[in-house]
C-alpha cells in the first residue's frame, strides 16, 4: 500500500506544530489535518509539489511503501526504495550530546 508519511520529515526538519506548519505554508485545515495524521486518501499534484518546496524533499520522502501481500513483496521491486523503514532520524539528539569540538568538526566537513 502506497501512502503518504509526513512524520518523520517534521521530525527531521524540527517541526514541533506540523498542523500550523501545513497552514502557513497554505494548506487549509482539513487537508492540513489529513497531512498531519496520515490519513490522506488522495492528493493533488501540485500539494505534492508544495510539500517538497516546503519540506526541500522530493516525493520519494513523503511517500511511503508497504507491500499488502506477500506476492507483492519482491526484493528488487523499486517500490522497495521507498518501503516503510520504522527508522526515526533524531540527528538533534546526537548533536545535542555532541562536544563543540566534534560539532566544529562536522561543520568543516559539511561546508566542504
């Protein structure tokens, strides 16, 4: 079943109020409510759009991919690019723990 899971991107990106996030960026309640809760159905190309503008992802982050049987469930389907991990990017809870040396450190390495 192909659907779409927000959750980990707002949780990457620090996103503490998904809902008021969707808002402002233009989504209206409903839809933003949907979004929040991953129970969107069906969506709009260019909401598609607006998530990964938002967002800076691609499509491939926003949805997710778990197969419904066992037939479906090859090793090299594509889909299994972007099959349901269940893997949590706490990358702020590492650098929080981290000394300002290494912090240093990795900055150099990402600016390079």
């Amino acid at each position: 079943m192909l659907q779409i899971n927000l959750n980990r991107l707002f949780k990457a990106r620090g996103i503490e109020q998904p809902y008021k996030f969707l808002v402002k960026q233009g989504f209206v309640s409903f839809m933003a409510h949907k979004l929040k809760n991953n129970k969107v159905q069906q969506i709009r190309v260019d909401h598609i759009e607006k998530l990964c503008v938002a967002l800076n992802c691609t499509p491939n982050d926003i949805f997710e991919w778990s197969p419904n049987d066992l037939l479906d469930d090859r090793q090299n389907h594509p889909l299994q690019k972007i099959r349901s991990k269940n893997k949590k990017i706490e990358l702020h809870k590492l650098l929080a723990n981290m000394s300002l040396e290494k912090l240093e450190e990795m900055e150099q390495m990402l600016n390079s």
